[in-house]
C-alpha cells in the first residue's frame, strides 16, 4: 500500500513563518520577563545585597561575597567587620558615602581584602582597611581593581597592586604604615600600568611608595622615611617628602617626573637620587635638601666595570642643596678592576645652588644660580615652594620640551616658555594653610605642601563627569505604591520598583530620562521605515556624589504609575566640566 500525503495549502509557508515569529516573540517576552535577556547596548541586572549587624542580607562581608554574581553590588552598613574579605568574581562593594567608612580588620596572615585574579574588574569605596598581619597588606590586588576614597592602615604594607590587568588606587586615599620593612604602596608588579592617583602616604619608618614598571602616581603627598623608590614609571603632580632621600631611582627604564616637589630632611640627604644603572627624566621639578651636607640632585658612578652610572636629564627644575645643587659621581677605581662610569646629571634651564664651588654635571646652558624668590623654600611642615614675586627669575626661563607635563603641580596650564620649577607664578601667595610634615610626621589627609589637593587632585572637576557601573536592582517589577519625586529625596525602600545604580567620578547633576516606545504622531522620511518612535514619560533629576549613587525608582510617576511594558532609563551627568557621555539601562514593568 502506498503511503499519501495530503497537498500543503498554498498559503503554508507564510503561515509557518507566522507561527515561528509567534514562537520567537513567545521566547523574547519569557526570556525577559525572566530577566535573561538584554536589550541591545543596554546594561544587564546586576543584584544589590546589604551588609550590617542584623536587618540586611547578611551579617559578614565574606558571605556577602561568596553568595553573590559576577558584577553584583555589596552595601556594607557602617561597622566593625572582623576577618578577611577574599572576592572571588568581579564585584562592587561600598559604604553609604554619607556615613561612616565600615572597618574591615584582621590580624591573621594575608590581606584584610585580598582580589583574586577572577575578581579582575571590581569596585571598592568608602571603607576603612586595617591589617595587624606582619606579611600582607590591608589591600591585596591580584586581579584589576578600581579602589577609592579608603582609609587604609598597616603594620606591614597599605596596598599592593600585583595584577596582570591595571588597577587605580585612589583618589581619596589615605594610607598608614607602621612598618620599618615594608613600602606603603607597592604599584605594577604584576607589569601592569598601575595607576596611583590622589593619594596621601605617611610612613615615618618605611618607604612611602615603590612603583615599577609602567605604573604611574599623580596628584598625591607622600610623608616617609624614603619617599618614593622607583623602578621606571612616572610621578606627575606630586610632592615627595623623605626623612631620608626624598626619590630614589635604582634601575629599569627611564623613570619621568614632571611638575612635582621632592624633599630631603636627612645630615648627607639626596633629595632626587639615581643609582647606578639607573635614568632618570626631570621635568618642572623643585628638588631642595635641607640637611647638613645634602645633595639637591645626585647620580652614584657604576659599582663595577662594564657598567653604567646613574643618569639624570633635568630641564626647568630648581635642585638645591647644603653642599651641592646636583652632583654627579666622578668615575673611581674604588672596588674596580678599571675606572667605573660616573654618574652624570644634566642640566639645562636650570636653577642650582652651588655652596661647595664644584658642581660635577654636565650642562646644556641656560641656567642660573640666582635666589629663587619662593615664598618659603625651607623644607619642613610649613614649606612652600610658590614662586613669591614677580621679579622672581624663574619666571618664563624654562623652555618647552616634549616630556613636559600639560600643567604644573596645582594643575595650573604651563605657558611656553614654562617657569623653572613645581610651580607658574599666578600672583600673590595666598593665605598660608596647614600642610602636612615633612618626613612623615603627621600631615593632612587634603593638603598638599605647597599646593596641590591630594584626596581630588588639582584637576578634579574639570573634565566632564563619567558614569559608571550602570546596574538595576531588578529590570522586571511591578509598580509601588509610593511616587518617585521628580526632584529631590527618593524614598529609601520600596518592596516593589527597582533601585538604580551608578557610578560617578566626581561630584555632579545627573539627569534621568525615562522613555518608553510608542506610535510616531507624524510619518517623516527617518520614521517611515518605523513607525515607533521613542516617548519620554518622566524626567528625574538628582545630585549625585562622587563614587556609588543608589536611587529607588518606584515606578510611578506624580501617583500614576506606568503601563506595563518596556522601558529605557537614559542617565547623564553634568558637572563644571561639562556633561557625561550618556548611559542606558532598560527595564520591564509588568502586573503585579
């Protein structure tokens, strides 16, 4: 018997093409109201936990961490969190900006937050880090991080950023160490362009900071035993006070610093030091010594034959000390087989003191030896290295070059030709301030010596404000019963609604412009391919802080609520600086 078929209708194609867009449209709203599936160039859902003694999520960070996504938000309430916090997938953890900093403490040994390489990509802000462990730093990066507005304290190190991948540390960084062995930050280890960044370092038995590499600092004040050891990398806008040398540079490329104040308090100090082997660019820099026979400048010879001195390449900089402005280390059969290669300092529109008569540099001209005229060149808790008069020589005697810094140490513009030294001449000295002490003693967590914030850095607030980690509690909710104001306060919590999340890197206005899709009014030649267009149904406007900003969103508006359907929440920022590039995030309103 032969088997039959029945003849398909001739409208069956279409018809299976029918149910299959019924079927993908079937999957889409599932997958939505599943919250599994994002709309294009729109961030996902990120989960919001909370931290504190009892009423939240959970009562330790460590079980907030281990029972959350990747890209989750952890809100720790202030309080004391004894234990470590090792984060283990990519997460944003935070205090209320408004309170006080959480404190996260151990003693046992490893870091009190350690980020593990898999954690690449987290956030962490407005906590205090304590660690009594004698092996570890309070902070441990081992995965990229971006770390700011911390208090970080430590009997060994601060901070040790050690990752493959950059992390930032700062701004808004305050870091203690009690160490006599340790560095309070150690920066690009792991190779990567860590980036230090408005920071203030007290360690009065320890070096301040060690970077290596292609890690950078800038905009920071660090108060040390030794200031800074360096081993390459760049220092922007910094002021560098060591009870002994103030910059010590031992090997590894070039290291640069431009537009920054180095000093040395130390009897036979170097306020900006190149060991042998080492190279060393100075640009805009003041590098003043003030103790008993000391050294503004200083290059040691090669420790054995076949090798190379200590190099420094100094333009527009002020080197100053009790024996010698800059000197280089002549060449010395001392422990050689043969001579050894000096070490030799170059100099070009430059102004050096030379009390011992002999300043064993090479030069490229256009120097000068003449007083300063700073408003008070004497290193200590009071120094202030502002040029102080407008017959000051230093006043357009630099010259331009392609290494120079964009601004000087106050972020001031540089004109062309540059004044020698840290600072521009603007004027007047203001009012004199408190500034932290040289050598590490004591010191303020917001100024710099001599100018210069060291929590924002001098350029806070003048490039316009980026939004970041843009995230919702929920993108599938159903409506609550309170109003979401257009202006102002938001209620703290709803149980229905959803709570935005984002990120911001300086303090700023962010508007929020909520559009749904609806059926154009009017056909033009851009609609007539689409006829839905976009509708805006509320405008919210905020003021929002530096670092993580929650606002609740019920979603109803002036007591209406919104229809079901879905959603787009477009954030901008506006700030001095301009207006943020902007930022979507969709989301879904359904029945109760």
């Amino acid at each position: 018997m032969t088997a039959t078929t029945n003849p398909k209708p001739a409208h069956s194609r279409a018809h299976a093409a029918e149910v299959a867009m019924i079927v993908r449209r079937g999957l889409v709203t599932v997958l939505l109201a599943a919250g599994l599936m994002v709309m294009p160039g729109v961030a996902r859902a990120s989960a919001l936990t909370t931290v504190c003694a009892s009423g939240c999520n959970f009562t330790s960070i460590q079980t907030a961490v281990n029972n959350s996504n990747p890209d989750d938000f952890i809100e720790v309430m202030p309080g004391t969190y004894p234990g470590q916090a090792v984060v283990t997938v990519p997460l944003h953890i935070f205090a209320p900006p408004s309170g006080p900093r959480p404190v996260i403490t151990t003693s046992q040994s490893g870091s009190a937050v350690q980020i593990q390489p898999a954690a690449a990509g987290s956030t962490i802000s407005h906590l205090d880090i304590r660690s009594t462990s004698m092996d570890n730093a309070a902070l441990r990066a081992d995965g990229a991080v971006k770390a700011t507005d911390l208090v970080l304290t430590s009997t060994a190190g601060c901070a040790f950023l050690a990752g493959s991948a950059p992390s930032q540390l700062g701004p808004g960084v305050t870091a203690t160490s009690s160490s006599s062995d340790f560095p309070c930050i150690i920066a690009g280890t792991g190779g990567a362009p860590d980036a230090v960044t408005g920071v203030t370092v007290n360690a009065s038995s320890t070096r301040g900071v060690a970077i290596d590499g292609a890690a950078s600092l800038t905009d920071s004040t660090v108060n040390a035993n030794e200031a800074v050891v360096a081993i390459g990398g760049t220092v922007r806008r910094t002021t560098l006070n060591g009870a002994g040398d103030g910059l010590r540079v031992v090997a590894g490329p070039a290291t640069r610093v431009s537009d920054s104040v180095v000093t040395s308090s130390l009897d036979g100090g170097i306020a900006v030091l190149a060991w042998p082997g080492a190279a060393l660019e100075l640009r805009n820099v003041t590098a003043v010594a003030s103790g008993s026979g000391s050294t503004g400048l200083g290059a040691l010879s090669a420790a054995g034959p076949g090798g190379t001195g200590g190099q420094i390449d100094a333009r527009n900089v002020i080197a100053r000390g009790t024996a010698n402005g800059a000197s280089g280390e002549p060449g010395t059969p001392s422990g050689c087989a043969g001579p050894c290669a000096p070490g030799t300092v170059s100099l070009g529109y430059s102004n050096v003191n030379d009390p011992g008569g002999v300043i064993d540099t090479t030069t490229v001209g256009h120097n000068q030896s003449a007083d300063p005229l700073l408003v008070n060149p004497v290193v200590g808790a009071a120094q202030d290295f502002h040029i102080a008069s407008p017959n000051s020589p230093l006043i357009g005697a630099g010259t331009a070059d392609a290494s120079d810094g964009p601004s000087d140490r106050d972020g001031v513009p540089h004109p062309d030709p540059p004044a020698i030294g840290a600072y521009e001449y603007t004027g007047p000295p203001a009012a004199p301030s408190g500034t932290p002490a040289a050598g590490g003693a004591g010191g303020s967590a917001t100024t710099a010596p001599g100018g210069g914030s060291a929590t924002t850095g001098p350029t806070s607030g003048r490039h316009k404000p980026i939004i970041s980690q843009l995230a919702a509690s929920h993108t599938v909710f159903a409506v609550a019963s309170t109003s979401t104001p257009l202006r102002g306060r938001t209620a703290a919590h709803s149980k229905r609604g959803t709570t935005f999340l984002f990120g911001l890197d300086q303090p700023a206005m962010v508007t929020i412009v909520i559009t749904t899709s609806a059926r154009c009014r009017r056909t033009t030649p851009r609609t007539a391919r689409n006829r839905r267009c976009a509708r805006t149904v509320a405008r919210l406007t905020r003021s929002g802080h530096a670092g993580f900003n929650k606002l609740p969103f019920s979603g109803r508006i002036r007591g209406r609520p919104l229809k079901r359907g879905d959603y787009r929440a477009v954030f901008a920022a506006t700030s001095a600086g301009g207006t943020s590039d902007p930022k979507t995030l969709g989301f879904r309103i359904v029945r109760r």
